[in-house]
C-alpha cells in the first residue's frame, strides 16, 4: 500500500470517529422522538470506522484477478448506505412504518446496487464495466425512487424542506462514486490509486459525517416528527 493510500485510511477512520463524538454530543440535545436520527448517523460513522480502520491496518483488501480490491469498502457501504436511505425517509413519513414498503423496495435496490459493485471490481475487463452498467439502473431506481414516490410522501405527510434539502445532498454526492468507481482501479484506471482513495474518503467524509450533521440539525429544528 502506498503511504499516500495509507495516509487517507488513516485520516478516515480518525475523521469516522470524530464524527461519533461529534453525533453523540448533537444526539443529546435532540428531543426524545427525534434520537432516532442520532442513533442513525452514529451508526453510520460507526461501522465507517471500523472498515477504515480495517484498511489501514492491511485487513480491508485482498488481491484477485491481479488488483488489489478493498472490499472494506463494500462491507462499509452495504451497511451505511442503507441506513443513509433510512435517515432521508425519516423525513418522508410521520413513522417509518407508513413507507414501511417503500423503504424496503429502495434499501432492495441500493443492496443491490453496491454487491454489484463489488462483483463488478472483483472482475476483469470487459466484465467489471457489465456489472457496472447493472450496478448504475439499480442506482437509477435509488434515485427514482427518492425523486418520485418518496418525495410525494414527504409533501403529503412528512417534512418536504428538509427532505429536499437531503435528497439533493444525496444525489449530488452519490452520483460521484460511479464516476470515480469508474476511471479508478476498478475500471479504465485513469486515475492512480492514490487520488482514487482521497476522492472516496472525501465522499465517505461528506456523505456520512455532513449529511449527517444536516440531518441531526434539522431534527432538532424539529422539522421532523415521530408520533
Ligand atoms: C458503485 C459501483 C459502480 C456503480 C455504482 C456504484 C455506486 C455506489 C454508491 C455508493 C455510495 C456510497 C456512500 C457511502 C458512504 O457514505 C458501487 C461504486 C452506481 C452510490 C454514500
């Protein structure tokens, strides 16, 4: 591993944990009905943690087909990235329970979407870039599913500022992973490993601990509401 790929698993799992503390102490002053969003985000910068930690420490990556993949990052999104989802639909119903369906058929997808991913970076050329073309229509129906049905249940029942806000944060910042995922190692290698690395913990950063930091502050603003 180079020391500039070593240096950004570092970073990473220093930053996750900062996070935690960070949500922790937001957490206790969320109004009861509203922990749940901070049990949400600690969850997430969490189980980040413990991937990079992993990937610092040598434990997140294997070597097949000739690359070396880190797979930590897969363990890492497959867990986070549902409950990212989970967090934004927080704000589409009054409870969970009334997009019970919905929830479930959009953290379906985005499962999909990310074991994909991985089988994708676990192949060689030309098959990673057929799993990607399959990785991104489940990312479509992610976003078709965030843009459309969900977004109505926001404006009928939940809280249509802060989802929007949110779910545009969201898709701003997913959209770059395929894009990276893409012209990095797992496919043309355009990029070197090294810029690879500092985009996606950027990302992870942004995407965990900033959407999070978003989130908690518009529970305690109390735009969000569980009955
Ligand atoms: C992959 C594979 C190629 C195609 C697509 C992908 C999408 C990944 C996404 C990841 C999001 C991760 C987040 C992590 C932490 O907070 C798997 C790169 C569409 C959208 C938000």
């Amino acid at each position: 591993m180079s020391s500039g790929v070593q240096l950004s698993f570092t970073i990473g799992w220093i930053a996750m944990l900062l996070g935690g503390v960070l949500f922790w102490l937001a957490s206790r002053r969320l109004p009861q009905v509203e922990k749940r969003h901070g049990v949400a985000a600690m969850t997430i910068v969490f189980v980040a943690f413990a991937n990079y930690l992993a990937m610092a420490l040598g434990q997140g990556d294997l070597f097949f087909n000739g690359r070396t993949v880190y797979f930590a990052r897969y363990t890492d999104w497959v867990i986070t990235t549902p409950i990212l989802l989970t967090s934004l639909a927080m704000f589409a119903g009054n409870t969970l329970g009334r997009i019970a369906t919905l929830l479930a058929a959009l953290i379906a997808a985005d499962v999909y979407m990310i074991v994909t991913g991985l089988v994708g970076n676990l192949s060689v050329a030309p098959y990673n870039y057929y799993w990607w073309v399959i990785s991104m229509v489940a990312f479509f129906v992610v976003l078709g599913l965030i843009w459309g049905p969900l977004r109505r249940r926001a404006s009928e029942d939940g809280q249509i500022a802060p989802y929007s806000k949110l779910a545009g944060m969201l898709t701003a910042l997913w959209v770059c992973y395929p894009i990276v995922w893409l012209v990095g190692s797992s496919g043309a290698g355009m990029i070197s490993v090294d810029i690879e690395s500092w985009l996606y913990l950027v990302l992870d950063v942004t995407a965990k601990v900033g959407f999070g930091a978003v989130a908690l502050n518009a529970a305690r603003q109390g735009q969000s509401r569980a009955h």
